[in-house]
C-alpha cells in the first residue's frame, strides 16, 4: 500500500506577499476578547494574520496596515512595538 503525501498547507505573508508553507510563517492573532498576539506555536484560538518570521515583512505589514485590515480592528502602535521586540528576540529559531 503507498504511503499517502500529506499537503502542506500555505500561507501568504501580508509583508512581502510571497506564500510559503504555514510552519515557515508566524501567525498574529486576535483573540475573542480582541487582544492581539505573535503565536510561535500556532496553536492559540482566535483570528489570525500570517507573516514571515521576519522584522522586516512585520515593518511592511505595519506601515501598509495590511494586518490591521485582515483581523478587522485596529491595531496600537504600542502592540506594534511589542510584536516587533518579540520578534526580534525569537529571531533565528
């Protein structure tokens, strides 16, 4: 019997708009009670946006307010800086 290939599901960065693999990609995510996080696990509930792990494609988005649109709210600039030092530290993972 052959070996069934599972599909990789993808994803496209609201940063540099390439789609990669979902692993690749770290999620922002609005919870139900309308806080917004980074969530390195992927396994958080709530709506999420996809960017690279990247400080650059999180800047990208942030100016274009891409995320902002896709979690439908709006986003501090105090979350921003958050998401952008937490990036920074998970960095090379």
């Amino acid at each position: 019997m052959e070996k069934k290939i599972k599909k990789i599901p993808m994803r496209q960065c609201l940063g540099c708009n390439e789609h990669k693999e979902k692993p690749l990609l770290l999620r922002v995510v609005r919870n139900p009670e309308g806080e917004i996080s980074l969530d390195f696990t992927g396994k958080k509930s709530g709506r999420g946006a996809y960017i690279c792990r990247d400080v650059k494609c999180l800047r990208r988005a942030r100016k274009s307010r891409r995320i902002d649109k896709n979690l439908d709210c709006s986003i501090p600039d105090e979350i921003y800086d958050r998401m952008e030092q937490e990036l920074q530290a998970h960095e090379g993972e």
